[in-house]
C-alpha cells in the first residue's frame, strides 16, 4: 500500500464533519464584540492567576498557539488561548471567561472536524500540557492532554491497550466523550465504554469526579455526549485491555462489483463475530471511476477466516489480497501511518446507518461518490461497522445513541491549504449529495464526525432529553455554548 493509500486509511478508518465558508471565514462560536464602555478585561491577571502561559494577539507563540490540526482554521483567532499547566489553570480560566463574558471552548487535539477548539474573539483553553499517563491494576489514568499515539506507546510496556481511533495526534479527550470508534468497537465497545471516571471542571468552577458513584448523572452524559458541553474534562481513568497479536487484510475489487462489496459488507458487518471488524473504503479516482477496497482486522490474532467470510458474503474474492500478524505497536503505527501526523486539510460529514441498505440507496452512494470524481472533487465513502460489543450498555449507563445501528458512514474529502472557495463548495456538495443519498437508512450523524448546517439534535437520538436536563443542572446559565453545543 503507497504512503497515500496508508494516510487515507489512517484518516479514515479509524477516527476520532464538514464546514461552509461562511464558517471558517467567521469563526467558530464567535463571542460577540465588548459591549461600548464596558471594561476590558483584565489579562495581565489572568496570567498572574495561571501557572501555564497566556497568550494573546501580538505576543511571540500566539499564531502556533491557536493553531489546529486542519489548516483552515488558522484564521480564526480567539482573544486569548491559555495553556493550561494544572487543573487549577483550567478553573482560574473558566472562572474568568465567566467574570468577563468570553465564550470558553477547550482544546484537546485540535482535531474537530469543524474547528469547535477555536473561537473568534473568546478563549481557547488548551490542554496539551496536561498529559500525564500512569499505569496501575488495568487501568490507566490519562491526562486530557494526551494524544492517541502517546497513550499507546506507554500502555504498550505493560502489554496493554485501549480500543481507540488510530491518527497518532488525536486527542484522548474529544475522541473519548464523543464516543471514540476504531478496530476494537466491535470488540470491546467504543473508547468511551472504557472510562471508569473521569475529573471535570463544570462552569462554576468546581472540580468534580464523574463516575458511577459520584455525580453519575454527569458520568452518563461524559460518555458519548461529546466535548465542550458541560464542562472541561481535565482527566480520564479507562479499563484497559489486553495487547496481543490482531490479524490483518486488505481487500480490494473492481468497480464492476462495487455493488456487491457494499450488499456483502452490510451482511458482515451485521452477522460476523464481535472479533471481527472491517471498514469499507470506496474512493473516487483522478479518471472518474471508483477504487473499492476493504481494511479488516481480527482480534484473535489471525485474519484469515475473517477475510474469507466476507469474500463469501459478498460472492467475490478480492482482486487482490494481503493478509498479515502485527504486534499491538506495529498495528498502531501502520494504521496510523506511522508515530505522528502533519497537518491537513478536509470537509466531512457522516450518516449513522440503522439497518442494511437496500440497492437503490446502494447505487445512491455509489453514485454520489463518482459524481464527485467525476467532478475533480477528492471524495470516499468510508463505512465503518458498528455491532457486537457496541451494540450493549455499559455498566453505568452512556448517552452515545447508536447501540442499534448497523455502521457509520463518513462521507470525505481531502482539501489543499488553502482551498478556494469553489473547492469548498465541490466538497460541500459531495457531502450534502451523500447525505440525500441514505436519508432513508440515516438515523442521524456522529458527534465526533460533526459538520456545519446540520441539526445538533442529529447527533444524540433518543438521549437528548436527558442531556438537556444535565445541561440545566450542571451549566443553567449555558456558559458552555457555541454553535455546534447543546443548550
């Protein structure tokens, strides 16, 4: 597989939504200009209040500091980004954002797909420096900072690991409370199945634990209600599990058979063992036709009973095959294309499939990609299984929604930096005719794939309601708010 090939799968099987113009030209949860004669506030206490550094428009650090993963957020810039160096900062932050009126969003990996760490006129609060790792009895305590490649190496001298997304930079916070799916999902459950407690600073400035005993209700909403909604998140413990071998293949067939791969895909995703995991990957190429290859993994340690079932299922064997043994860091570093990530820019969006689709709405995603190729826009549907271990509450409780659903579907599209605003709209298009392509197999989209013009109701099914109680318990004033929050 070309180093293309690798970044693609990295970026796209296992993750952690899409944007318009007018969003990036504005900036995310943009905080409303000071009020005529209202006092300013008082930065030079904030820095005096902080261990950690503030920085401001002006000062050496500023642009990097306020930078996220994709590059076309650099224009947003927020009055001021704090980096945190204690819990302690977090509070003093949030407690002055509130005493001033300035909209707070955390950043944990930069990674949201619509920019929801960066602020125009308000205050990023990042947590990079907070990413402590200790190791005790299964379970690891990680601090909100950490990103997904470092929590890996560290687990790995104790054989031990996590079921997460792969891209190296990814923060372990954003992924976490927004549900956090990869190749273990089936297995294992979602990231945020893991969590056994967690730390968070809630808009009054407390400190509190979540967990099944202390603030459960907090607890029920953390796991799977997505960040930056009721409060910062300083700090996770997760019940690890075991590193052994995994079992690998790539599969991959003609466009002819598209069809059939996605019709064969759908019956494995819904009848293979919870061992098993596969995502689908069909991609547009530069000549307007269709590249279908498949990305699978067994957690038994050897994939080829897994790669024969679905060659079965969908009637065909692939037109070419690897099947390989990777140890736990091996696996990480190939799926994640390696120990880091540059930055890079995309628009994206997703559709949580509630059951099998049916064959026009097969050709309708079929046909939305290619009409995209066809165009010159950089476009895959990539569908990742769900099922299994995913599909069971976990004990306490969590409002991730999609216990029932078949798979997710990511519909994406890699963009230059910067992209022009024609580009914007080819991609934007793409995403738009996918979703219109499933409308009536969609149950919704997913937290962590979040995207501009799109209801955030979408998002959270059947667990709204509760979520919207929490909200008025722990933030009655909604201090935590932006476009892509809950109220």
């Amino acid at each position: 597989m070309s180093r293309s090939e690798r970044q693609l799968d990295r970026r796209t099987v296992l993750k952690a939504g899409g944007l318009l113009a007018a969003a990036t030209a504005a900036g995310v949860g943009a905080a409303p200009p000071a009020s005529a004669g209202a006092a300013a506030p008082d930065w030079a206490a904030l820095d005096r209040a902080v261990a950690g550094t503030v920085f401001r428009p002006g000062v050496t650090g500023y642009t990097a500091s306020h930078q996220l993963f994709n590059p076309r957020f650099d224009s947003v810039q927020p009055a001021a980004v704090v980096r945190a160096g204690s819990v302690e900062d977090v509070r003093q932050a949030i407690l002055f954002a509130k005493k001033n009126n300035l909209v707070c969003v955390p950043k944990g990996g930069g990674h949201s797909y619509v920019g929801a760490s960066a602020v125009t006129n308000g205050m990023m609060i990042d947590l990079g420096p907070l990413r402590g790792l200790t190791y005790a009895s299964n379970a690891v305590q990680i601090g909100a900072g950490a990103r997904l490649y470092d929590v890996h190496a560290y687990l790995d001298k104790y054989a031990r690991s996590l079921p997460t997304g792969t891209c190296p930079t990814v923060g372990i916070a954003g992924l976490t409370l927004g549900g956090g799916l990869g190749i273990h999902t089936r297995t294992y459950g979602p990231t945020s199945d893991r969590v056994l407690s967690m730390q968070v600073v809630t808009a009054d400035g407390m400190v509190r634990t979540a967990s099944p005993t202390q603030n459960a209700d907090l607890y029920w909403a953390l796991r799977g209600g997505g960040g930056g909604n009721l409060g910062i998140v300083t700090s996770f413990r997760l019940a690890t599990i075991g590193a052994g071998k995994l079992g690998f293949f790539r599969l991959t067939w003609p466009e002819s058979q598209a069809a059939a791969v996605l019709k064969g895909w759908q019956r494995f995703a819904k009848e293979a063992p919870s061992t098993s995991w596969a995502n689908l990957h069909i991609t547009g190429t530069s000549s307007g036709g269709l590249s279908i290859h498949v990305v699978g993994v067994s957690t038994t340690g050897s994939a080829t009973a897994a790669a024969a079932q679905l060659e079965w299922m969908i009637g065909a064997k692939g037109a070419t095959r690897s099947i390989s043994v990777k140890t736990h860091l091996e696996a990480v570093k190939y799926l994640g294309g390696g120990t880091t990530s540059p930055r890079e820019g995309w628009l994206a969006g997703s559709d949580v499939l509630r059951g099998p689709m049916d064959a026009t709405t097969i050709s309708g995603v079929l046909g939305a990609v290619k009409t995209a190729a066809k165009a010159g826009v950089a476009a895959s549907a990539i569908i990742d299984p769900l099922g299994g271990q995913a599909a069971k509450e976990p004990p306490g409780g969590s409002a991730w929604p999609w216990r029932s659903a078949l798979g997710v579907i990511q519909w994406y599209s890699g963009l230059p930096s910067p992209p022009t605003t024609a580009q914007l709209r080819a991609a934007q298009a793409f995403v738009t005719n996918g979703h219109h392509a499933v409308t009536k197999f969609s149950a919704g989209g997913y937290i962590n794939y979040l995207e501009a013009g799109r209801s955030n109701a979408s998002y959270y099914g059947g667990s709204l309601a509760r979520l919207h109680a929490i909200k008025q318990k722990y933030d009655p004033t909604n201090f935590f708010h932006a476009p892509y929050t809950f109220a």
